[in-house]
C-alpha cells in the first residue's frame, strides 16, 4: 500500500468513524481428512515460529508502517529502549536468542508451493492486504537471512507477466517491489492456476529480519493490489468460483495452532449461530461496525465502532475513549512511552472486553489481552488493547479474531460472520 494513499485512506475512514479512533516450512500443510475429497474446500492449519517472542512496541510500530502511516518518535524511541534492555539481559544471563528481536511479533505461519515441481514457502495469511508477495532468487544475497524463497526458473509452469510490476510503501519510507510472475499456487489442495505472485527485488529490513516468513498472502479485496499497470486477482478471487461457497474462516486459537477453512464453514467448530454484519469494501479492507462495548462487568455501551478485521495485525486497535475507559478499571495502567503503548503490573488483575455483533456479544478474556512482560525481568506487561488515535483506523486484530469463529464471506454482498466458539486457554 502506497503512503499517499494510506494517509488519504485514514482521513476517509476517520470521517466515516474509524478514526478516535505475518502462519509451514516449519513443518507441513494440514488438510482436513474431512475435506480432502471434495474438490471446492480445503483446511489449513497454521504451525507455530519456535522463535515467537512477543515485543509490544514492535507490534505497534510494525503496524504503523503497515497501514503508511508515519512513526511516532516516541514510538521509535520505545523499540529502541526494548532492544536495549534485551541486550541487558543478554549480557547478565550469558545466553543469547536464535534470532533478532524483530522477528518476534510473528508467532505462526501457514506453508504453501508454487510451481512445477512444488517449491514450499511460509506466508502469513493476511486480509489488511490484498498483495501475494515471495521472497526470490531475484533479491540481493544480503536482503535473505535464511528464508525460503522462489526460484521461478525452476518451475516449468511460471511465466512473466511482462511490463508489469508492484510495490508497497511503508510508514517509514521503507519499501519492498519487483516483478510479477503467474504460476501453480497450492494451498491446502487447492491449486490456483496462473496466479499472479509477486516475486521481490527488494524488501524492507523489517522483512529482511523476520526470518521464517517469506512473504504474504493477501486475503483482501483486490481494489488494494499494488501491481501495475494492471492489478492482479487475489489467490481468493482466483479459486471462488472452484469453491464450493465464496467464503473463508478463520478459527484462530490464544497460543495454539489455528486454521483457515476455504470454500465452507465447519459447524463443529463454533457454537450458536454466526452473526453477520455487511463489509464495505472501499478500498479494499474487511470493513465492518461492531455495535458496542463492555469493560469486565460493567455496563454495555452502545456505540458504532467502525473497524477493520485484520489477520496480519496482533493487537486490537479501538478509539482513544475505549482505551482509557478499560485501562481505567486496572490499578497501576499507563500509557508508557517508554514502552510504546499501555502497559500495566503484570501482578494486576485485568478484566475481559466484550464488543458487539450486531444483537450478539464476544468476550476477549483477559488471558489474551495480556501480551506478557515488556522484557523478561521486568514486572511490567503489555496490553493487547491499545488506542488507534495515532493511526486514524481501529483495527480489530488477532487479540479479537482469537475470541471468535469468523467468516469472511466473499459473497456478491460481502459480509463478515462472527460465531461464539469454546476458547481454549481460559
């Protein structure tokens, strides 16, 4: 997503009351024994990075440079205090991670292959996005730090799209780009034929550093693709109409191996009914309006909270006034920039957040809103509710995509479902 347009993009969502406001080579796909004989569905479970380790104020940074909106200094400053204060522990324990800090923000990634004979990557399914972009052999050595990356000369069935080619600008100035290539693109047994899968030439260093991601599959809608002169299908627009329905879910679980189910919807694993709420589509996010809140036991209160549903975000995004009023109801909570967003006493005890779907309600526990300590000495924890006032766009993330069974209905009137489902971890 290019800057100019994020930044127009918040402005609109913020007059329409948004703004107050990456899941295996590590491991192989998981079909549903279920679904593996019928041709227009497939299951996918995600695989957890060994390497996960969550740090709050990346998770916020990154996702400032997501959406093309500039960084905070404060916030910068926060990333840099938190490297600093591993490099203590480091020092004082005498042990070191596996990988840099940076790669901690992802803790699951789904496997996919491209070409003839199938080479594997690990993508991080994404629906704040509409770009399938890979690691390739096209990108300099020093960009590749151990990903897995695609070799479209080694495929028999790639072709260069000529002329055409894409590229994304991040909050930072940052940016990846490079060409495009069609090819076989498998997920889970479903095979998109001449799927267009944009091959880098050159990534941001937040990529370069996430080492066991090696690129995205964006679940958007294709008004947001970057390729040009020509934008290209979506990996979902390509197999709905070989789907046995034109939808996809996600049953994400808090600290646990998800899935994403296309082409159906599996009654065993929600309870109830789904409710459903209409998606805008302009520009090409999952756009809905939650219908309300509640903090703990306190009082509903309704209200229309504009949002987007984003896979490829961690933390739950909602309106400065939202914020305060749940951070209020734990002793010793701060918005500390220190740390990049509201942090609390990992002693406290917080309470849970329910939001709404139209007449029906889900509860976030507290278990999945606490993202744990700030660094592993410190006494100090992260919340997993922080305030969109900086971004100008509330994003409901995995905190809240974790707490229900969601359907992402691709439909000629696309709409989002939300299901209540037993929640593991709790």
């Amino acid at each position: 997503m290019v800057v100019i347009s994020n930044l127009l993009l918040a402005v609109g969502l913020a007059s329409v009351g948004l703004g107050s406001a990456l899941p295996p080579k590590i491991g192989t796909t998981v079909i549903d024994e279920r679904s593996t004989n019928l041709k227009g569905r497939a299951s996918l479970g995600q695989v957890k990075n060994p390497h996960y380790k969550f740090n709050g104020a990346l998770s916020v940074y990154k996702t400032y440079l997501k959406y093309g909106v500039p960084v905070p200094n404060h916030l910068i400053k926060a990333v840099d205090n938190i490297k600093k204060l591993h490099e203590a522990e480091k020092r004082a324990t005498g042990s070191a991670p596996a990988i840099p800090i940076d790669e901690y923000d992802v803790a699951y990634v789904t496997p996919v292959t491209i070409g003839t004979p199938p080479q594997t990557l690990n993508l991080d399914f994404d629906t704040g996005s509409s770009d399938l972009w890979v690691f390739s052999n096209h990108m300099p050595s020093t960009q590749i730090r151990g990903q897995e990356f695609y070799s479209p000369n080694k495929s028999s069935t790639s072709k260069l799209l000529t002329g055409h080619s894409w590229s994304i600008t991040y909050g930072d100035g940052s940016a990846s780009r490079g060409n495009v290539y069609t090819d076989n693109f498998t997920v889970g047994g479903l095979t998109a034929h001449n799927q267009a899968v944009e091959c880098a030439q050159q990534v941001s260093t937040s990529f370069t550093r996430e080492t066991h991601i090696d690129g995205l599959v964006g679940l958007g809608f294709g008004s947001l693709n970057t390729v040009s002169p020509k934008a290209q299908k979506t990996f979902f627009d390509n197999i709905k109409t070989d789907l046995d329905a034109p939808v996809f879910t996600s049953d994400l679980k808090f600290k646990a191996s998800g899935t994403y189910d296309f082409g159906y919807i599996d009654k065993a694993k929600y309870t109830g009914d789904i409710t459903y709420s209409p998606v805008n589509t302009n520009p090409g996010y999952w756009t809905w309006t939650s219908t309300g809140y509640s903090v703990g036991s306190g009082e509903w209160v309704a209200t229309s909270i504009t949002n987007i549903a984003d896979t490829g975000t961690t933390l739950m995004y909602l309106p400065n006034a939202i914020v305060t009023a749940y951070y209020r109801q734990i002793p010793g909570a701060t918005n500390n920039r220190n740390y990049g967003g509201y942090t609390f006493p990992c002693s406290a005890t917080i309470p849970s957040f329910t939001f709404g779907v139209g007449s029906t309600r889900f509860t976030i526990p507290p278990a999945y809103i606490n993202y744990g300590k700030v660094s592993e000495t410190s006494t100090t924890c992260f919340g997993g509710i922080q305030s969109s006032s900086g971004l100008g766009i509330n994003i409901f993330g995995d905190v809240a995509l974790k707490a229900a069974f969601v359907v992402f209905d691709g439909g000629a009137s696309p709409r989002i479902g939300w299901a209540n489902k037993k929640l593991n971890g709790v």
